[in-house]
C-alpha cells in the first residue's frame, strides 16, 4: 500500500478536532491503519455511529489543556509506592507537611478532571451500540473513572473537607491502577476516544456519508474533495477495470483522481466518506500515485520512478491481491512515441486484473485510436469550454475522450506568438 502523503495530511486536516497531542496522535494513527476485512470495516464504522448518535453530549466539547496534561502526567508518571509500602502509611503521608500538600493537590485535581469529564461526557453515553470487543474496553474505561468514588470526594473538595484520610484512600485506588497496569490502557483509550469525537464531529458538520462495501463496482454520488471551497461533485458507476481519464491541462484531472482516491481509502478506513452516497469494493491493496517526484536517494528519475510504482501494483495483482490504483498523467517523464507505446501496452494489461480498478490519467489524444473497442476500459474527459479563445472549466466528469488541445490557446492568450516575432 502506498497512499500520497498529501491525501493522508488532507483527511487529518478534514477530520482533526481534537484538544490534545495524544488525541491528534491517536487520529493520525487511525488515518495510517488500513483495515484488512470488510468486518473490521464494519466494526469501525458502527462505532463511529455510535458516535455520531451520541454527538448531542459532544456539541461543547472541550476541556482546560493545562488541567489535562497535569492529570495525565500524574497518571502516567507518579508512584505512591514509597508511602504505601510503609507500615503506617497515613502516618508516612503525613509526616511531610509540603509533600502532603502537593499531594493532596494533585488527587483534587485528578478527582475535579475526572469527574467533569465523567458527567459532562460519560454518564449519559449510549454504548449498546458498539461491537462486543470495543464495548468491553469502554466498559474497562467507565470503570478507571467510577473506581475513585468521585461524587464522594467531588463534594468533599467543594466543601473544603478533603483530608489525609481521604487523600490516603484515593492514592491507594492509584497505585492499585498503577500495580495492575490500567494507567497505560487508560490514556491510551482516552486518546482514542476523543479521536472519535473528532470523527463524528467532521462528519455531522459536512453531512457525509458512509459507504456501503460491496463486490466489484464503485458507485459513487456526488462525490467531492472536502479541502476545496465550493468544490464542483461528480458522480460514476463502473465495475472493475480500467478507468482512462483524459481532458486539458487545469481541467480538474489530479482533483477528480484525489477526490476518488480519498473516498476508496477513507472506505477502508471504516471512516464516512465525502459523497452523497457511496458504494466501494473491498481491495487488499490500494496505491494512490499523483505527484511522482525523483527518488534523489535512490538514483531514480521521474520515469523509472513511475515504472517501479506500476511494477509494484502488478506484483500484488500477479500476488492475486485485488487492488485500487491511481496513477496520474502515467508515462509523463518520458518521450511521447515512448509513453504512447508503454500506455497502450499498460491499458490493455491492466485488463486482466479483473478483481482490480485502475484509474489512470493521460494527456495522449493518439490512445483514443488505440482502445476504442476495448470492454472494461472506461474512458471519461473533464469538460472545458473554449468561448472566444477564453477556457472555461466546469470541472464536470463526461464519458468519453476529450479531444481539447488548450496549450496552443493558452499561449496565444498570452501574446506569446507577438513576444517572441
């Protein structure tokens, strides 16, 4: 799998709304972790909806950061081990007036944090929803908070009566998490957590929607890319097999490949997708190709660059891998008798992948001729109007081949013919 970092930077960018760093961490490892079975697909987008469903809880979201790194950091680095081991440790928790009162301060702090979060966000949360495995980690989650008894002790720090006996009982309640290991399981889960209210979050402000997985076609309905202002939706409908899409230079072709690629790969994210309505096979590969640059490292240029990205695509095909591959404006880097030769070769080898989509994009008008009779090559063009020497984009997909050569209009719109005399 190779997925453009671009894309990957797009849908954090879409779907980023979390407070802390450990969330943001959490979603971007989400966002890195394809999914390896329609029912691991399922499983996550059914808590994603539950999600979604519980959002009223989540509309004010937000929490004071200062406070959460100073409980996350008490949970993750303190050990009450050096009091507790003594043999009279209410005592060994007194006998330092300063210590006791920074550590008094901080089991308030813990007891005021969780409790807020607990009422503001746990209490009233519908989970019967969420598949069995991730239920049950909620479950564990729920129980870290109820364990501190924290209406009791939240209404002792209210009332200014929290004491050594109390401090004492919520420090044993922490080292007996800390012993049993909970702490990590606990931030860990936490981080996820506010992930997916990031998640539902994005996906109730842009109305999307999730897919449904099914065998060979991909149909998608007013589909879009969710970066863009007023973005311009397409809609298609095609089984497996190759997708040939050609039109004008700023056209919208790169757009239209990302926009595709980004709601396959969300698709197998479990994740909702930018669509109206969506319907997406399951691929165990999927490789999105569109700004090819040398590899310096390697000693690779722009051409052998892009023949290694194909070879490697129909390694997995040959590996009997099903796979989702965009590759745009193939054969560039090299000379047009070349790329006219090698693209019409790689078309009509593609065609015996039959479990696979490739959508490819191409500048060569000469393959027209080349694939006209071909079955499962699937020939669409971005439509751009010429009125009075001036493009104008719709942005708009169209069957067929687009046979727009706008270069020359575009340099004699810039006087260049006058120029250069």
């Amino acid at each position: 799998m190779k997925i453009e970092n671009a894309i990957v930077t797009d849908i954090f960018d879409v779907f980023n709304g979390t407070i802390n760093s450990n969330a943001q961490n959490a979603l971007k490892r989400t966002i890195n972790n394809k999914l390896e079975s329609v029912a691991a697909i399922k499983n996550q987008q059914q808590i994603i909806k539950c999600f979604r469903d519980n959002f009223n809880l989540f509309t004010n979201y937000q929490y004071p950061i200062l406070h959460y790194r100073e409980v996350f950091f008490l949970i993750e680095q303190s050990n009450f081990g050096s009091i507790l081991e003594q043999s009279k440790p209410l005592k060994a928790l007194k006998s330092n007036e300063n210590r006791f009162q920074t550590i008094k301060g901080k089991t308030a702090q813990l007891i005021i944090f969780l409790h807020y979060y607990y009422t503001t966000y746990l209490k009233d949360f519908k989970c019967d929803d969420f598949p069995n495995d991730y239920k049950n980690q909620y479950n564990e989650f729920i129980a870290y908070f109820k364990s501190y008894n924290l209406d009791f002790y939240q209404d002792k720090i209210r009332s200014k009566n929290l004491n050594a006996d109390d401090v004492l009982v919520i420090i044993q309640i922490f080292q007996e998490h800390y012993k049993e290991g909970k702490q990590f399981p606990f931030i860990d889960f936490f981080a996820q957590f506010e992930a997916y209210i990031s998640i539902a979050k994005q996906t109730l402000k842009h109305n999307f929607q999730f897919p449904e997985i099914i065998k060979n076609d991909i149909a998608l309905t007013d589909f879009y890319h969710p970066r863009l202002k007023n973005a311009t939706t397409n809609s298609f409908n095609n089984s497996n097999g190759v997708l040939l899409l050609t039109g004008a230079n700023m056209a919208g072709k790169s757009t239209f490949l990302k926009s595709l690629g980004m709601c396959v790969y969300l698709a197998h994210l479990g994740f909702p997708v930018p669509a109206k309505e969506a319907k997406i096979p399951f691929y165990n590969e999927i490789y999105i190709f569109i700004n090819n640059n040398d590899d310096l490292s390697s000693g690779y240029s722009y051409f052998m660059q892009e023949v290694l990205n194909l070879k490697e695509v129909v390694l997995k095909c040959n590996d009997h891998k099903t796979c989702f591959a965009l590759f745009d404006e193939l054969f560039k880097g090299t000379n047009f008798e070349d790329a006219l030769e090698i693209s019409t070769t790689t078309l009509n080898g593609l065609l015996k992948f039959q479990n696979s989509f490739f959508a490819i994009s191409s500048h060569i008008h000469q393959l027209k001729d080349r694939i006209s009779n071909k079955n499962n090559i699937y020939t669409y063009y971005l439509e751009c109007l010429v009125d009075n020497g001036t493009p104008h984009f719709t942005y708009q997909l169209k069957k067929g081949f687009s046979d727009l050569k706008l270069g020359k209009i575009i340099f004699e719109n810039e006087k260049l013919n006058e120029l250069l005399l």
